[in-house]
C-alpha cells in the first residue's frame, strides 16, 4: 500500500506547487523581497507561531504514547525558545512595533482560526496532516532558498531556521508519524487527512499573499 504521506503529497500535487511556486517565495529566491512584505510577514507569522504553540499543545495532549508526547514537547521547546526568540530579535533590530500592523486581516485571520480549528476539534493525526503541510513546504522551499544569494541577513537567518538539522528531523518525524498512523486506517480515514493537508496548503497560500497587502492597524 501506498505511504500515507505519499498519497497525500501526490493527491494535493497542485496545491503544494502553487505554494512552494508562490510569489513570496520566488521573491526570497531572487532577493527581491520588498522590505515591506517582509517585515509584514515577520509581524503576521510571529502571532502565528504563538498560535502554533497552541497547536503543538492540543497535539501534545491528544497523543497516546509517551514517545509521541517527548517528541512534541521537544517541538514546543523550539517553538518557544528558538522562533519565538527570533521575532523578538527582530522585531528589536529592524524597529518593528508590531501595533502598527493589522494582524486580523481576513487571509491571516483564517490562517491563524483554520489551523487551530484542526487542532481543537480534530483528533491527532489531524494535527500532524496540517502541521505536516505547513512543515515539509517549508523545508521544501527553504531548502532550494538557502542555495540562492540573501542579503537580507535576518531573512537569510529566518530561511536559515528551516533547513537546520532540528527542522529537518521535526519536518520528517511529521512524515514519519503519518506513515505509520496510515498503515491502520481506512481509505475515508485516508482521504480525509489529505483534505486536512489541502486545506492547510490552501491558507498557507492566502497568509503569504497578505504579506503583500499595504493596510496596517487602525
């Protein structure tokens, strides 16, 4: 039988594509990033990824083994004390005050209530489809960034943050742990984390192109 993780990348071929192909990306891969967009981005993903805390932690508390459950509290660890800390950086190095952005714009809103909904209401493998998505697209395109000229150093450090090596292993425990849950589930189970994984690709897609939209806070 097809790896369930397989299955999943070929059934959403497209949609994965139009992402790791999306404008934002090709833009980093040129280093012709607007700083605009960029700091955008940082004050839009940096809320994301305190959301992502949150995700992880369903996640962590969902899970049946406690192998599961070492591996994930390992992810929040990064999250928190790697991530967190280089938006905090950041947001210090560039005079980033991150009141002057509208963080509930409609694409980013839906980014950040989509994913969360999967983790609330979903069971734990939902959890790791969508996270799976967000995870392997970025170390997909970061990769092929990383050979490409940035000049940027923060933005070179941030695609930096998604080819290391704990990335890369978080990226494929994610691989990993859909492969091994597929071995045991039925063809709708299947079929319903590769529309989780679609979905999550689908609002990946809308939060980077809000990257490029000028309003900010009232």
């Amino acid at each position: 039988m097809e790896k369930l993780s397989d299955f999943i990348l070929r059934e959403n071929r497209t949609v994965f594509d139009e992402m790791v192909a999306h404008r934002f990306v090709e833009d980093i891969k040129a280093d012709t990033l607007p700083k605009s967009a960029f700091e955008r981005y940082l004050v839009f993903e940096g809320a994301f990824v305190e959301t992502a805390i949150s995700i992880f932690a369903y996640a962590t508390a969902k899970a049946e083994t406690m192998t599961d459950r070492r591996w994930l509290i390992g992810v929040l660890d990064a999250l928190a004390n790697s991530q967190i800390a280089y938006f905090e950086r950041t947001f210090i190095a560039r005079g980033i005050d991150v009141a002057d952005f509208d963080v509930d714009l409609p694409a980013v809103a839906r980014f950040r209530d989509g994913m969360l909904a999967i983790a609330q209401d979903g069971g734990f493998i939902d959890t790791v489809a969508a996270m799976f998505a967000a995870e392997w697209m970025y170390w997909t395109w970061s990769k092929q960034a990383a050979q490409n000229t940035i000049s940027d150093p923060l933005l070179a450090e941030w695609v930096g943050l998604h080819t290391d090596e704990t990335f890369a292993a978080q990226a494929t425990w994610l691989k990993d742990r859909l492969d091994e849950a597929g071995e045991t589930l039925s063809g709708a189970e299947r079929a319903h984390l590769s529309a989780v994984f679609g979905k999550a690709m689908r609002l990946e897609i809308d939060f980077h192109s809000a990257a490029y939209e000028e309003k900010t806070a009232a």
